[in-house]
C-alpha cells in the first residue's frame, strides 16, 4: 500500500535492533528509524555531531520579563559528548571497519515508468536515500542519480502522462513530508506543497483525472487527519475531507471520483471509508460491526471492487474483495501459512486481473500472487528466508517488482514475471565491500514466557567462534513491530567484532496473530517486561554466551525496553544501547506527535486517567537503580520521541555517576539516514562496549 503503510511505518514503526528502509515496515524509509537504507531495523515508536556545544537557556521563550507564575519551564538540553583523544582515536579506527559494510548499499521502492523501459528506485550508495533510474532490460546497465537532492526521499509515484515523478521528501528528517514533483528527465524539482508544514503522507494520482495529487496528512502536534486535493501543476490545496481522529488516504479511483479513507483510533480498531472526492462525502464500507484492523485498501482498475487486507477480528489474515458501492463481500482469501501473518500491502494490477500481497509472516516476509477476481493463488513466488515486500505491477500486468534482503544480502530490486512467479534481478551490482560480512549461523527458535507464551527468537551468530561471546540482545520497536531475519550493517558489524545478536519478540509484536499483538496494551505492559527477563536470561544461558557480558539494545519502543531492563532486572546486564527511548511516560504523551499521542491512549493510557499507571512503568521513576553503562542516541529534529526524553535519562545518569555516553545528531529525526550518522554510531557504541562489555581479549575487556 502506498499512502497507508508508509504513514504506519514513518508514524509507528521506530528504530528496531537495527536500521532499516523505510517504506514498508512495521518499513519505513523507512523513512525513519537506522538501516543502511535509510533510516532502521526492524521495523518504531511512536519507530545523530554533537549539536551546537551551547546549552539552551533555561526558562521559556519569551519576548522578555518575568515568566507567568503557571509558565512551564524547559529544562536545558542536555549537551552531548564529544570523544578525543584515545577514544576519538578508536571511534576513528572501528570506522574503517564499519565502513565497508554501509556501503554495501541498499535499493528500494522499485517500480517500472510507464512505458516499462526504465526502472525507478531509491538508493542509499550516496550516503542518503535518493531516486536513481536504470534499464530495466539490463540489470548490470549503470544506475543513473535522477536529481542532486539535499534530503531523503521516498515514496515515488510516476505521473499518468510518464513524464514526471512525484516524490516525498522532508528536512533534517523532522517527518513533515512535502510533495514535489520532477521530470523524468532530470529537470529540477518543483514543489507542490509549500507553505504550511504537515506530516504528510504519500500522494495518489489518478491516471484518468491526472491533474490533481490526493493525500491526507495532519499538523505534526495533532491527531485530526485531513484529506486534500492539490494540482499537479502546483497551487493551493482544497480539503476535502476532515475528522479529529487519526486516519489516512490508502486509494484513489482511476477516475478520480472515489477515495479509501481508513479511520484509525487505535492500531487493533479500523474503520474503511468511501469517500466522494468532490463533496468530501463518507459512507463506512468495513466493518459492518465488531472491530478489526485493516492494513491496507485498493480499488480494482474500474473502481467497482475494493480489496481491503484485515484480520476480520480474529488471529487470521483475510483478503476481502467487497462490492465498492454496497460493501458486500464477492471473495476471500485465507492466509494459512502461517495464519497469523499480517497482510502489509496490496497491490492492483491495471491489466491481467492480478493482486499481489505482501505479508508479514513474523519473523520473515511472504509474497502472494492472487487472481483479482477469486482469490485464488494464480502463481507461487518463491524466496530465501528474509524481510522484503512488492513493489508495483507493470502497465501491461507481466512483471511485478519487489524488494528482498536477506543475513548476507542487502536489500536490493527484483521483478516477478506474474504468469510464471519466476523471481529475477532488476538489478546486478557489485558491491565489493560485501567481503566484509562475516559468515554468520541464523536461527529462529522460541523462549517460553512466565505463562507458557511462546516468544520467537531471532539468532545471529558468527560462523568462526570461539569460547563464550558477549551477547547483544535487541528489542525491536512499535511497540508492535517486528524483528524479521534480514539484512542489517548492525548486526553483521557488531558479529564480526565477536558478539552475538538475539532479536526477541516479545507480546506485542506484530505478525504472530491479534492476541499476541495486543497482548502488552495498558495494563498487560508489566507482562512484555517479563517477557524483556525471560528472553535476556535464555540468551545468557546459552553454550555459546558469555553470561557476564550481555547487553540490552533497542530503539524507540526498543529504547525504552533498554531502560526498562536496566531498571527493573540491573543483575542480568553488563550495559545497555538506547536510541531514542522513552524516559518518562508523561512527558513523552506531552510532546510526541498527535497521531502518536491519540493512539498510544490504548497502547499504554490516558495521560490523566491512568497517570499512577503510567508513572509506575516510567523508567524515570526507577533511574536510581540504573547501575550498568549506558549509550544514549538521539535525533535533534525527533517529531516521536522528542530528543527531550534522551536528555532526562542522560542527565539523570550523570548526576549519579554512572558511565553514559551521549551522541546526538543535529540533522536527524527519529532515524540513522544518514551514512556517516550511522558509521559515527555503530563505531561510537561499538567503543563503548569495548570498554564496558568487550569480548575477552578486546580493548577494555576484564
């Protein structure tokens, strides 16, 4: 899906264990939390040069004179820490070493132009997501940058004429997403929404009505959704839609009369909506009664069927076709292997009568190839155990692209013939530096939890071990994301240093049915934490552990998963890496961004009438039992999980003497998008754990 997952992975998805693309999670780029891609691994909560070196003025921002008596005062930032001498020496040296495995770049978001001649991706091999075009006949043709960009970019969208891409790009990662437009030729780009910032989500233009974007899209502080019409040519927006709950534009009819609207209060209770798009119109289309979630909604090419992805209200994944004006259901596809799995997106062939899915199977990717009038399986696409999705079929319905990565192989483009499901690349390119990554053993398996739950498992360990090694143990984001096997520069950098890499999912992760997803909302949370003990102790008892050097690992949700393991079972840890955590659950639902706020209301809890619940699982009431080292990294620009909650366990830590280190990168939000962010990260916590947890025989070790 386009509008909708991206706004889920850019809004929910948040730094897992490691860096990921962005579009799809929980994707992403990603947009948003660390892969080489773009922004971060496993698909975040909702999901870094030191930043000036002068601290903020304490106390509000006034014109001047006394503050009110009732003002909030800010407190300072926090300044972050500058590495010199021996230290500046070492990050310098684990830089050389990290270096090779983020260039080993990422491609993404492939599509075919119009006339199919030509391939359309996005590529991190400069250093910072960007559009690149290629042959798509010639898979080892060279790969031309369309355009020179300054910041990320994602989601293209090829005009009906073929002449123009339409993209999404935002500054210093804040996550307010404007829409421009370029020509395929290369000229320079023109932005079609200028003026008010909002955080919007992808543009949809109708191939029979081509001279207007749709989106929806909201102020970064609010939850209130509004969809808009805008022209292609440029100009200003009209609105056509408006409500205060969340919610997001997945499709538009190719006549451009009808738009899917999928109203989302929480992430476990969805509503479809058809809307008129010159009234602004609504009448519901799913569900009739109950509540269930709907992961994406598409309308066939002559408007008159919409395939809308649910799991219906149970634990299975369902592919509903209904009659677009009634609502009645004409087929259904069950999900059955496994049937827990998450259908993410889904994609509408224009010609040939195709749908294809892409399915989050836990802890790996599944890819469906449908017949769009039954349902039934037309063609089987086959693929190595790893994380990816599809992409968009072709005008003429033979080829379908997609994205795949697997432990060794970044994630690169490939395009599936859709008579036969064969599986081949759009492109072949060496990356030489691919040298560098370690050969590696990768394993699923389970831990039982306090009360028989089965919690899945993810093992990286290096081929070439010897002896016990010091184990990361990597909690992803969401918090209902998911840990997928994959490609990640992380965990094949921290492998080849001698550590080995445990990615649980605890209750709460996405993909391994609705009972397990919201089996940590509000007050279940205290059982993810035991969940966070059951799995840290599997890890340290294993042959090939060193029970005495584990380490607690994770971003956003996962960062505050760090916090939470730190404070509540400090024996089992010898350090801990937070990206972006949340510290303080007050002040986080005081300043995360709307969208996030409205539905962590059920995640977690109402900030004024569960506020003794919410304190009590802040891991800033417990800080004073923090005793293990700790690295902190943040975003300045951070709409999520404001660089403010950073700050607060970081000055709490120094007050009491407890080794931290603080990294923050001034032109990052809740993501590593950045090459060099990424390589002064990885070599700066690889440091750190050198000299707190390092691998017998490594600096610091003792």
């Amino acid at each position: 899906m386009r509008s909708f997952l991206f706004a889920l992975v850019t809004l929910l998805t948040a730094c897992a264990s490691s860096p990921q693309p962005q579009p799809p999670p929980e994707a992403p780029p990603t947009a948003t939390a660390p892969d080489a891609t773009t922004p971060a691994g496993a698909t975040g909560m909702p999901g870094a040069v030191p930043v000036d070196g002068a601290q903020a003025s304490a106390g509000p921002a006034t014109s001047g004179g006394p503050a009110p008596a009732d003002a909030e005062v800010k407190p300072e930032k926090v300044a972050p820490d500058v590495p010199t001498g021996a230290d500046a020496a070492r990050i310098a040296e684990l830089g050389r070493k990290v270096t090779p495995l983020v260039d080993a770049f990422v491609n993404l978001e492939p599509q075919l132009t119009r006339d199919g001649k030509q391939a359309l991706f996005i590529s991190s091999r400069d250093g910072l997501p960007q559009v690149y075009v290629a042959d798509a006949r010639r898979p080892d043709a060279p790969a031309k940058r369309l355009f020179e960009w300054g910041e990320r970019v994602s989601q293209l969208t090829t005009t009906p004429d073929g002449r123009s891409l339409v993209f999404l790009s935002d500054t210093g990662a804040d996550e307010n997403w404007s829409i421009w437009k370029v020509g395929l030729d290369g000229s320079a780009p023109v932005e079609l929404t200028a003026g008010e910032k909002l955080n919007r989500d992808n543009a949809l233009v109708p191939d029979l009505a081509p001279d207007t974007v749709y989106f929806s899209g909201r102020p970064m502080n609010e939850a209130q959704t509004t969809l808009y019409a805008v022209p292609v040519s440029g100009g200003a927006s009209r609105v056509v839609y408006r409500e205060d709950l969340p919610g997001f534009l997945t499709d538009v009819s190719r006549d451009g009369k009808a738009g899917l609207y999928v109203r989302y209060p929480s992430r476990s209770e969805n509503y479809l909506l058809r809307v008129d798009l010159a009234s602004g119109q609504t009448r519901p289309l799913y569900p009739r009664e109950g509540k269930v979630a709907v992961f994406d909604a598409r309308f066939s090419p002559d408007g008159k069927t919409v395939y809308v992805a649910t799991d219906g209200g149970g634990e299975q994944a369902w592919l509903l076709a209904l009659d677009a004006e009634s609502g009645e259901e004409k087929a259904r596809y069950v999900e059955t292997a496994p049937a827990t799995a998450q259908i993410n997106s889904v994609e509408v062939s224009k010609v040939g009568g195709l749908v294809g899915l892409s399915l989050g199977a836990g802890n790996r990717s599944e890819l469906r190839l449908l017949d769009a009038r039954t349902l039934k399986s037309r063609a089987r696409i086959a693929m190595p155990l790893g994380q990816g999705s599809l992409g968009r079929f072709s005008e003429d319905g033979r080829r379908l692209t997609a994205q795949w990565s697997t432990p060794t192989a970044p994630t690169d483009v490939w395009v599936v013939d859709t008579k036969t499901g064969k599986v081949s690349p759009l492109r072949r390119e060496p990356r030489t530096s691919l040298k560098e990554v370690p050969a590696m053993d990768v394993s699923i398996t389970s831990v039982r939890a306090h009360d028989g739950l089965e919690l899945p498992v993810n093992v990286y360990l290096p081929k070439q071990r010897t002896g016990k090694l010091p184990v990361i143990v990597s909690y992803h984001g969401g918090p209902s994301g998911t840990s997928q096997i994959r490609w990640s520069p992380m965990t094949a950098f921290f492998l080849s240093q001698g550590y080995a890499w445990v990615e649980p999912n605890v209750r709460g992760s996405d993909g391994f049915g609705r009972a397990f997803e919201e089996g940590d909302n509000g007050p279940a949370r205290p059982a993810a934490f035991k969940d966070i003990e059951a799995t840290g102790r599997w890890a340290a008892s294993q042959p090939w552990a060193d029970p005495d050097r584990v380490i607690i690992f994770g971003g956003s949700y996962g960062g505050y998963t760090v916090l939470v393991g730190l404070t509540r079972m400090p024996d089992l840890w010898r350090a801990g890496v937070d990206l972006f955590g949340v510290a303080d659950l007050k002040t986080f639902m005081a300043t995360t961004s709307g969208f996030i706020r409205e539905i962590f209301l059920v995640e977690f809890g109402d900030p004024d009438k569960d506020a003794a619940f919410l304190e009590s699982i802040s891991p800033l009431k417990d800080v004073d039992r923090i005793v293990d080292p700790l690295f902190v990294y943040a975003g300045a620009n951070d709409p999520r999980v404001p660089r403010s909650e950073s700050d607060l366990i970081v000055r709490a830590l120094r007050e009491r003497k407890v080794p931290v280190e603080y990294m923050v990168a001034d032109n990052e939000g809740h993501s590593l998008a950045r090459k060099e962010n990424l390589i002064e990260f990885l070599s700066r916590a690889a440091r750190f754990l050198e000299a707190h947890a390092a691998p017998a025989g490594k600096v610091g070790a003792r």
